[in-house]
C-alpha cells in the first residue's frame, strides 16, 4: 500500500502544517479540497504559511474522487459539511485520518462510510493565526499520532510512515490510540477552556489557584467519564500530556475563536462530556457551566447583547 493521491479537507492552522510538510514531496499528487468562493480564493490567493506563500491545487470532491488517504482538519461545526465532501471522494480503497480535537470525529465520519476506511489519529500542532497568515514552528511541534486500534502495525500505518518520511513532519505511530486521543481530549479540555472563559494567556495557569481550580475541575469530570468508557488514559505517551512549547502569552484555539468573533468547539469539548456524563450517570457541573459561560460569549460576540 502506497498513499500517492492526496486530500486534505481543511486548510486553517492544523491543515496548514500538513500541507507544509506533504509540500516537500514533488512526487504527490497533493490538493486541498474546496468548492465555489473558497476554492476560487484559495487558486487566487494562495495559503501564507511562516511567511511563504503556497499556492496547492484546489479539486471540488468531485474531482478528488479515489484519492489514496483523506486528511480531515476542519473545526468540529464544519464537520457536518466536510463528510458530505468525503463521501464524494471516498472509494472502495480509500482511507481516512481525521487530526480534528475532540473523541468522536471519528465516529461521525465512520457513520457514514464505514469503519473500515478510518486510521484513528491526532495531532498537536501549537498554530498562531495573524489574519490571513499562519505561524508555527515546525521544530517544537509534537505533530500527528495514529495507529490501529488493536495496537498492531499493519499496510496501513506503514504507507502512513512512509507518507511522512522526510517532509519535515513529526510523527509517531502508536498502540494505543485511543489512550492517544483521550489524553489529548484532556489536555484540550483543561488547556483550552478556562483561558477561554478569562481571556488570558495560558501563563494564568500558573499564576492563579483559582484557573488551576477550574482546570482540574473540568478534567476530573472528564477522568470519571474515560474510566467509565475503559480507556485507560495513563497509558499514552508521556509527550501526549504536553502540548507543544508555547509562551505564557499564548491564547489556544477556543480563546483564537472568541477573540476573531468566530464560534467555538465547545460542542465538541464540554459539550461531548455533558452528553456522556448523562449516558454514564456522572455529574458534570463544571463542564455544564463553561458550555453555557461559552456559549454565552459566542452569542455577545454575535451581537445578541448589543442594546444600544
């Protein structure tokens, strides 16, 4: 198995260093998958990442039909539109690798076109959006984890190593995944939230009792419901308890969100915890408070506060 054909669906900060890295390799049929406006402003203006300018190929799904390997790297309230797109380009032989946050991508795109075709995943890439351009540095940065979910390596994860070799790209893969995955769920959860709510950079977490109590708040609740659902977190990688390096002035993705006016993943972080907290008969309060406290920001961002 060889990935030659490939699909990238999405690409902001997290499809930005994939493409950074997969550019390096001539040999790749590598396009970005879009349609209408964006795919005529991504041909036209190109993609500026760490200050140079990309200009990939743009295919409707349409026209990325039977691609080798599709790399998912929308934000979660885009995912609803980004399958639609990978059931176009989707064949009998195609696989799929979502590096979306959150537990349960996967599940979403799975339901529609099978198990079979997904090499569950993460990654970690500490990105800085300055209106247009993209930053990150590409030597700090953990980058992609995948593996099968039985532990074992097989034709797939191999042409995955293979894709990956000498692009720049970390990458590591893993047997045990969903430990993986989990682990990065908890450190997004505690990392990404109550800096959101405060509007601080994450040196806060340091520097206050109070955000640090918040914190373990959220990620208990999140303990309680992994342990539940039999996923034994302890057993990731000790660099999945880490993100990448950043300054204490570093605001993560959710703070990004609000502070461009742009909706979050709350849906995806506490929201998904809420949820599984009522499957599993677990109480939630400190998950329920921020998904309201969130989406509260979201609506006075929207304006909805605004009366003048």
């Amino acid at each position: 198995m060889e990935f030659k054909k490939i699909a990238l669906i999405g690409a902001g900060a997290v499809g930005s260093y994939i493409l950074w890295g997969l550019s390096h390799k001539d040999e790749l049929d590598l396009s970005v998958v879009a349609s209408g406006k964006r795919k005529e402003r991504i041909e036209t203006e190109g993609l500026c990442i760490n200050d140079k300018l990309y200009k990939p190929v743009v295919k409707t799904p349409q026209e990325a039909f039977g691609a080798d390997l599709v790399i998912v790297a929308v934000k979660y309230n885009a995912l609803p539109v980004a399958v639609l797109d990978i059931k176009e380009i989707v064949d009998e032989h195609t696989i799929v690798i979502s590096l979306m946050n959150g537990v349960d991508s996967e599940d979403v795109i799975a339901s529609e076109i099978g198990e079979e075709h997904i090499v569950p995943a993460l990654i970690k890439v500490a990105s800085e959006r300055k209106q247009n351009r993209i930053y990150f540095d590409p030597e700090s940065t953990i980058g992609v984890v995948y593996g099968e979910k039985d532990g074992k390596s097989s034709e797939r994860t191999l042409a995955l190593e293979q894709l990956f070799e000498g692009t720049g790209l970390h990458y590591r893969e893993t047997d045990v995944i969903l430990s993986e995955i989990w682990s990065k769920f908890r450190l997004n959860v505690g990392n990404n939230l109550p800096q959101a709510m405060l509007s601080v950079g994450v040196g806060a977490y340091g520097d206050s009792e109070h955000i640090a109590a918040i914190r373990e708040g959220l990620v208990k609740e999140l303990d309680e419901i992994a342990k539940a659902k039999g996923i034994d977190i302890s057993l990731a990688d000790p660099s999945s308890t880490r993100g990448s390096k950043v300054f204490k002035r570093a605001r993560y993705s959710t703070l990004q969100d609000l502070d461009a006016k742009r909706h979050t993943e709350i849906d995806m972080f506490s929201g998904a915890l809420i949820r599984m907290g009522k499957q599993y008969g677990i109480s939630t309060p400190y998950n329920e408070f921020t998904f309201h406290m969130i989406k509260a920001l979201e609506e006075k961002n929207d304006g909805k506060f605004d009366y003048s």
